[in-house]
C-alpha cells in the first residue's frame, strides 16, 4: 500500500491510526509509519544485515580454517579455543549474529508501514533481547578477565573458567528472556518503530538489558584505562600485596607490539562507547517522555545494529591470531603437508612457533595466540 493511500503521512487508516496513537499509551498494540520512518527501519535493517554477513563469514572462515588444520597440523599441537579469549570471543560474535538477525526482521515494519502485536512481534523482541544482552553481559567478562589476567596473571590459560563463566551468561539470558515472555501479558510489543519489551515492564527492561550495558559500557572503561598505563609501564601491582599497585616513570624501549597491545584494549570500550550511547541516549530520553525526533533514533539504531561488524572489524586489526583466523605461513607452503615425513617433522617444527611460551609477554595478555619469545623461566598462571 502507498504511503499517500492512508492518512497523516502513514499507511494506515483513520481506525488504524488512532488505535496507533491511543495504544501507545494503553496496550501499546499497533504503532502507525510514516514513510520517512520506513526509510529509517530500513537503513537499521540494512545496517543488521551487513553485521550479519560480516559475523556469519568469520564464522565460516573459522570453520575452514579448522579444516585445513585437521588435515595439516597433529591433533596435539592446535586447537580452536586455546585461551579465555578466544572463547570470549566466539560467544560474543554467536550474541552478535542474534543481534543482528533481531535488527534484520525490521524488514517487515519497513515494508508494512505497521508494526502490530503478534507471533512475529514476539519473537524479534525475544531475539534481540537475547543478542543485546548477551553482547552487553560478554562484553563485561572480558573485560574483568582481561584485566585480572594482565595484573596478576591469574586465568591466563582458565579455559574451563571460561566455559563456565559462559555457560552462567547463557543460562541467566534464557531463564531471563523465557520466564518474562510466558509469565507477562504483552511484553513484546512495538516500541513504536520494532518491537521490544513493553513500556508497561520498565523494571524489566533496565534489568534485563539497559543495567547491563551501561555496567560493560562503564566497566569497559574504567579497567582498560589502567591496563593502558601497566602496558606502557607507568603502573605496576606489589608483589607482596595484590591490592596495591604502584606508579613509576614509563619504561623505555617498549616496542611497537605493546603499543599496539594498547591501543587494542583501548578500541573495543571505544567502540562499545561508539554504539551504546547514542541509542541509550535516545531511550532514555523517551523513558523520560521527552520528544526525541525519530532520525536520532534512526541513527542510534543502526550504529547500535553494527556492532558485530566492528567488532569483526578489530578483531582482525587487533587480534588476528585468535580463533585460528590466520595461518602460519610456513604451513602453507604445499610440500610441507604433501608428504607423511613432513607432517611428521616439519609441521611440528613450525607450528611450535605458535605455541605459548611459559611466560607471557604484557602484549600476549591481551592476545593469548599471539606469537611469544622462549626464553622465560618463570611459570605462567
């Protein structure tokens, strides 16, 4: 239906459109769009859907690479989660690829003109509930874990630690998302562009997604600052009591390995900074009734709905060693895996290269499959 075909700039009818306006402030049943909102569903649709394809390659370029080290590399001398991280990591892209699918259903809004109750309403605002909370809640693990690790060495290698602590973020969504959709009437309703949780539930939806955003928003920031410093050597921790640390003049001769270290831990609270404030800015300005004109939701919306893309994006600009994105190049060559004696000998020889070393390095803390020196002594954590 054409936009001119219905009244005040929408779609709909004269019923429709006062059902819109009346059960936003009732029942919350049927939202009514212009056609300039259309536009703007699109483009935060559009915006999923690029997060989408660019998290779903990774994770096919993850599985081929797993192929090919299958048939190239002994089984004893690789594996696909070889720290925390890239555990941390692997679950963020599957919370960001839920997201983004969440994102790419506006398609229908887009095309309809109306957003309205029902089957479909129920199960994007149970998608991207799921995918927004488990992005903010994986979010917030690593950054603790990161920064524990990195300060006291401790749970540098903590993979069943990791699991763990995953497997508690996933039980919490589930129970969280299963319980408040079968428990509570309409909790799933248009808001008014998509649907999400009602306006009727707002302590549900701050516990249930905006807290936990904010906590990895701030959290983010606030650990990755000093984890800044103790790269550059400006701060340390007392070897005789944890909870102390100490300052002192930066340290000379840190290369560019640590320096890029750091600005990698800096990039992911920047960028989550990036995507979370323009939306919460707008949200909160509606929980507070305020007038917030529907191109900044727009915008907030689509930067918020390309956060698996960037994160996909730093990911290989900061650490491309994890979740076996890359290779060794030494292994790639085609005489290397052509024969039994060179995967015997050869192969072991270079992906030894790749292996951890008992001591990490300030720039290995932040990537545990970044290449190390051999020659430490002291056992790791």
């Amino acid at each position: 239906m054409d936009a001119l075909d219905g009244v005040h700039g929408t779609v709909c009818n004269e019923l429709q459109y006062s059902q819109s306006i009346s059960s936003y402030s009732s029942n919350h049943s049927i939202s009514c769009l212009t056609h300039g909102e259309a536009i703007g569903l699109a483009l935060t649709a559009e915006a999923s859907f690029l997060s989408f394809i660019t998290v779903l390659g990774t994770y096919i370029l993850i599985g081929w690479n797993v192929r090919w080290y299958r048939r190239n590399v002994p089984p004893d001398e690789w594996r696909l989660f070889q720290g925390p991280t890239d555990i941390y990591m692997f679950s963020l892209f599957a919370f960001d690829l839920l997201q983004a699918m969440g994102g790419i259903l506006d398609v229908r809004w887009a095309h309809r003109g109306i957003v309205t109750t029902g089957p479909y309403c129920t199960a994007q605002g149970i998608v991207q509930q799921t995918g927004e909370l488990g992005v903010a809640l994986i979010t917030l693990v690593l950054a603790v874990h990161t920064f524990v690790a990195a300060m006291w060495r401790v749970g540098l290698q903590a993979r069943g630690f990791a699991f763990c602590l995953v497997g508690i973020v996933c039980i919490f969504i589930a129970l969280w998302v299963s319980i408040g959709a079968s428990i509570h009437r309409n909790y799933e309703t248009p808001t008014p562009y998509w649907c999400w949780l009602s306006p009727n539930y707002p302590a549900q939806r701050l516990a249930g997604e905006y807290i936990w955003m904010w906590v990895a928003l701030f959290t983010s920031v606030l650990l990755y600052i000093p984890l800044y410093f103790w790269t550059e050597g400006r701060l340390s921790v007392d070897p005789e009591r944890w909870y102390r640390f100490h300052t002192r003049n930066p340290r000379t001769g840190v290369d560019y390995a640590q320096r890029r270290a750091a600005l990698g831990m800096l990039l992911y609270p920047v960028a989550y900074a990036f995507v979370v404030l323009p939306i919460s800015a707008s949200r909160w300005s509606q929980f507070e009734h305020k007038n917030v004109p529907s191109a900044a939701t727009f915008f907030g919306a689509a930067l918020f709905n390309l956060s698996g893309a960037i994160n996909v994006l730093l990911l290989w600009v900061v650490r491309p060693n994890l979740l076996l994105l890359t290779r060794p190049e030494e292994l790639e060559e085609p005489e290397i895996a052509l024969s039994p004696v060179h995967a015997g000998t050869g192969v072991l020889s270079d992906t030894a290269k790749y292996q951890h070393s008992p001591e990490p390095s300030p720039s290995a803390l932040v990537d545990n499959n970044a290449p190390l020196s051999h020659h430490s002594s002291r056992p790791s954590i």
